[in-house]
C-alpha cells in the first residue's frame, strides 16, 4: 500500500510541476484560385472578363435593378456587387449617381483609417475611379466607372465573413488585381446587342 502512495505522489507532483501554454489562434487557410479568365455572359449591356472561379449571381436585394449582379467567389466567400445604370445622355443623372458612389463610399468613414482614392485609365481609354478602404469595414475597395454619355458602372468588394480584415489581406489583395483586370477589359456594348 505504501508503494502505491509513493506512486501517487510522484505522478501529482510531475503533473503540477508543468506550465499550461495556450496555443494561439489559428488563421484562416486561404486556398486562393488559380487565375484565369473568361468572358460575362452575352446578356447584359456590358461586357469583360472574370475569374473562372467566380459565378455570375442576380442581385436579388428588394431594390436590385435589370442588369445588377454579383460576381461571388465561392472558395474565397466574397462577392463584388456591380450596378449598372443607362444615361441616356443625362448629365444630371451622371452627376447624381457619381455623388452617390461618393456618398456611399464615405459612409465607411466611421470604420476606415484611411480611404486611398485612384483613378485609373484603361488601356482602352476609359476613366475608372477606386477607392481603397482600409480598417475594418464591411467594403474593401469600390470603384466607378463611365463613358459619361451613356453607361454607369459601380462596384464594391464584400466578404460573407466575419473575419478581421488584415487576415483578408492576401484574399483582399488577389480580388483587387481581379478587379483591375475587370476595368482594363470592360466593354460597352453599342444599343442594339453588339460591342
């Protein structure tokens, strides 16, 4: 019986003597696609190349219009929500809906520490404007971008996680090159279905 006690006390005291370490917690695994491109469906009255790995989703919000969509990465749980609106020559409308991509990007002021605006010209001559959101906001990076005559195109990045946008970056980072890649092939297409 003594023997058992000793026994006893040996393994109590080797098991108080360790340190408890919590382990940290883990990141997200990112299994970011591999890059290639293909064309938007005919349907719609623009056109430019996507990521294979993204699917073309209708908006379905209550206020979604004709030729809104989501292009949703499903491996990355992200979606860039595009909306399109014609012009139809109308310089008031122009100037109301550049004030509302403004308005609607400076509404993240509260969460961003900085907002880092750029304007890009493709290599087909257009102008597109992409603002770059950084701290934790629900948008990553939005964008614009108009012939001013005719067609109106906004964009902007969301996740479906509620993930701390720094362990987004490399996430945040690839869809932004998508993006640019979006704005240097877009197309309008001319009234009557063709490019």
């Amino acid at each position: 019986m003594r023997n058992k006690w000793w026994l006893f006390f040996v393994l109590f005291w080797v098991s108080c003597e360790q340190t408890y370490t919590p382990k940290p917690k883990g990141y997200n695994r990112l299994d970011l696609p591999v890059r290639e491109f293909t064309s938007l469906p005919d349907s719609l009255p623009y056109q430019f190349e996507i990521s294979k790995a993204a699917k073309i989703l209708r908006d379905s919000s209550y206020i979604a219009e004709r030729y809104w969509i989501d292009i949703y990465y499903p491996n990355i749980v992200a979606n860039v929500q595009l909306t399109y609106k014609s012009l139809n020559h109308n310089e008031e409308l122009l100037k109301e809906l550049v004030n509302d991509a403004y308005k609607l990007t400076s509404k993240h002021q509260i969460k961003a520490y900085a907002i880092n605006e750029a304007i890009i010209l493709t290599p087909s001559g257009k102008t597109a404007v992409v603002a770059e959101l950084e701290g934790e906001v629900p948008s990553q990076l939005q964008f614009f971008i108009t012939d001013s005559t005719e067609n109106f195109l906004r964009g902007a990045l969301y996740f479906r996680s509620s993930t701390k946008n720094d362990s987004l970056a490399p996430a945040i980072e690839y869809l932004k090159i998508d993006i640019i890649h979006l704005l240097n092939t877009l197309e309008w297409k001319e009234p009557g279905g063709s490019s």
